[in-house]
C-alpha cells in the first residue's frame, strides 16, 4: 500500500480525479480525519472537507503509474 496527500480545489478537479483513478483496477482510498471514502465516488469525495489535503491510500504495489497521474494534485 502507498500513501500520498493530494488537494481537490475545485469541482472539476473532483471530476477529473474521480475519471483519473477509475481507469485503474486496484482499490484506492481517500482519508480526511475519520472519514475514508471511496477515490472512485464522487459522492463519497464531495463528503469530505475539500479545504486541507486529503490522503490517499492506494492499495496496491505496482502504483507508479497512477502516481505519476496524480502528480498535479499531490501536495
């Protein structure tokens, strides 16, 4: 499992992350203090405080290719 720490600032963000991550196989996660949500609900993403960096768990090894796309987001 790999973790890093991203910031949504915007709702397209939100819908591009969401289209982002859904193209991947393995389960990944938000975190925002006790919340964990689904990365691939934007429902569940729009729950969370979108104003501070909100961890994300990705539940896999072989990760790199997803992080490399994640990089305007990662904080």
């Amino acid at each position: 499992m790999k973790t890093c720490n991203i910031l949504l600032s915007s709702i397209n963000d939100v819908k591009n992350f969401v289209n982002l991550v859904s193209r991947f196989d393995y389960d990944i996660d938000l975190a925002s203090g006790r919340y964990v949500v689904d990365a691939k609900s934007i429902m569940g993403i729009f729950s969370l405080d979108l104003s501070k960096p909100i961890a994300v768990e990705i539940h896999s090894d072989n990760c790199d290719d997803l992080l490399d796309e994640l990089k305007p987001y990662i904080q």
